[in-house]
C-alpha cells in the first residue's frame, strides 16, 4: 500500500473508529448465506459483477473519501452517523449495508483508479470460521458462551461475519473482542433482535495465521428448542484479498431434561385427557424427574421408554396420532439429553 493510501486510511480510520454501534431494525439482512457454503457477502445487489465508485466519474478520487467520511457509520437502519450526511449507498463500497472501515480500506488501496467489487464463493476447506457453542443443554433463564473461532488461517488481516438465529429462543447479551488479531482495532457492528454483525480491522502492516477466537458472545436461553447459530463470514489479507474459507454453523440446546419434562407434564394436564390417562402419564414423568433428583440416568430412560410404551399404547384410542407423535417426540429428545 502506498504512503499516500495509507495516509488517506489513517484519516478515514480517525473518524470510523468505534465502539459496538447498536442499531435499531432495517429490512433485510446484509448477506444472502445460500445453500452448500456459498457466501455472496454483502448486498441487495445481486449481480455478480458490481461496479462501484462514490464519485460520478466511477473512480476513487479525492471527492471519493470526503464522501465516504460524510456516510461514516450509517446505515439504512441508522441513517445518520457520525459524518454529517444520510446513508449512502453507493458509499457502502462492500455491500454491507454500512459505511465503515472495509469501505475505506478499499478506497486507500485503490486510490486513483477504478475499483470493481465481486462476490466470491468460498471453498470447502481451511481456513475455517466456526460456531463453537456449548454442548451441554442450557436451563432456561441461564447465560451462555460462544465462540465465533478460526481454524488454519493464513496472513488474516481483517474480518467481518454475521450471526443470525431465533429471538424467541435466543436473546444477545454482550459481544466481545476474541484473542485474535491481538493488534486489531475495537470490534464494532450492528446489534438487533436475532441478528449481529461485528468485524475487526488489523494493522496497516500486521497479519495473523493459525487458530484463535475472533469474537465471544454471550447469549440467554429464553424458550425451550435447539436454535440454530448461523454465521456467514468474510476474512481478507492485507491487500484486501478475499480469502476462500469455510463457515460452520452452531447450534445450543435450550432447556434441560428437566425443564422439558416439567413442560411435557403441563401440556398433558392442557389436552383434558381422561383422568385415569393424564394421572398414568404424569406420574411416569414424575417418576422421572425423581430419578433424574437422585441422579439415576439409567432408571429415568428405562422410565422414558416405559411411557413411550404407555403412549403407543393409548395411539388411537385414549391419545390422538398427533397426541402421540408429539410425546414420542419429546420423550425421545429427553432421553438423548440424559444420555
């Protein structure tokens, strides 16, 4: 990068640098994650050839950072920043609905000539960005871990990702730096209800390769299910090369066999069952949880499956087919959480 490019970077980094920017609701997520690992980053722009230059001429001249500082930070959601102007598209060089420091990055490395941005598709293989979300099920109310981690990486000198999963399961309660690219500028992003996106931006001649945590965030079980965490990443060298990698999606089992069978006994006391039924059903559950109190997995499964016994059994007569699907369901789930 020549010195007056990173002169220009320097400026623009002055003004973009932030903390965690908390925006409220846009339509729309910023990538497209398709099926088979195939990342388009970025737009509503779905062409796969897109030229961009902030300036009519569509080349990165002067005008086209003191355009870009008066986008700095906003975005469709939070059209005001800390520039002086309203959000502008076409300052948005990346196509990630945000006018941060990937935007300048590309103007100071493409300083006085035309800039063309492409999606890439990435590549099963290394590096990898991974999930790493706990494996034991999370009681419901209590807080959890997890690491947006890399795998294998060579020469990594800024990244940016985006984690999506169910707000009805799932509620974000802080994002935090990782221990990679120690050298890195603060993580900042965009933080709304079943979706974050963050990225961290290295030095102007530091680089990263191996393995380490890129971000660490905290979540709260809400609602028993098992979400899934999706991620959807972007990693670059330190000339703005996209590097091919791998996504690895996470997911969290909220509830414990507990929570759940205590769930399962309030349903069947909701269906107005027979007496005799609902009394049969609920006291194997009960049963159960005892057990489970005691610390007898073994006997809780046997117990389980003396119930699911007892359902197949009651299949068509005493419980409907959807009655019966649904306990099976639940009942199955629960042992493999004991297991």
């Amino acid at each position: 990068m020549k010195l007056k490019s990173k002169m220009l970077l320097l400026a623009i980094c002055a003004m973009l640098s932030t903390t965690m920017i908390v925006a409220p609701a846009f339509s729309g997520p910023p990538y497209y994650h398709e099926e088979g690992n195939v990342n388009y980053p970025g737009s509503y722009f779905e062409s796969t050839y897109i030229a961009k230059g902030i300036g009519i001429d569509d080349y990165v001249t002067t005008v086209d950072p003191a355009l870009l500082m008066r986008s700095a930070a906003t975005t469709p959601g939070i059209p005001w920043g800390v520039g002086w102007g309203l959000f502008n598209p076409d300052a948005d060089i990346t196509n990630d609905w945000i006018i941060d420091i990937f935007d300048a990055i590309v103007i100071a490395n493409n300083f006085g000539r035309n800039y063309h941005y492409s999606p890439f598709v990435t590549e099963p293989g290394v590096p990898k960005v991974i999930v790493e979300a706990p494996t034991q099920a999370i009681k419901i109310g209590e807080q959890f871990t997890v690491y947006i981690a890399i795998e294998d990486a060579q020469g990594l000198n800024f990244f940016e990702f985006t984690l999506s999963w169910n707000p009805e399961l799932l509620k974000v309660i802080s994002v935090a730096n990782g221990d990679f690219l120690s050298t890195a500028m603060n993580i900042w992003g965009l933080l709304r209800t079943g979706y974050l996106y963050a990225g961290r931006v290295g030095g102007m001649y530091d680089v990263d390769s191996g393995s380490g945590v890129l971000a660490v965030v905290t979540f709260e079980c809400l609602e028993i299910g098992i979400p899934t965490l999706d991620l959807s990443s972007r990693l670059f060298d330190i000339d703005l090369n996209a590097m091919p990698h791998q996504d690895i999606d996470g997911t969290v089992s909220c509830g414990t066999a507990q929570d759940r069978i205590q769930r399962l006994i309030e349903t069947i006391k909701s269906w107005n069952l027979n007496k005799g039924t609902e009394r049969s059903l609920v006291s194997k559950l009960e049963d159960v949880l005892h057990l489970l109190e005691i610390g007898n997995g073994n006997g809780a499964i046997h117990k389980l499956t003396d119930f699911i016994n007892e359902v197949e059994a009651l299949r068509g007569d005493k419980l409907t087919n959807e009655q019966a699907d649904y306990l099976v369901f639940e009942a199955q789930i629960i042992i493999e959480l004991i297991e």
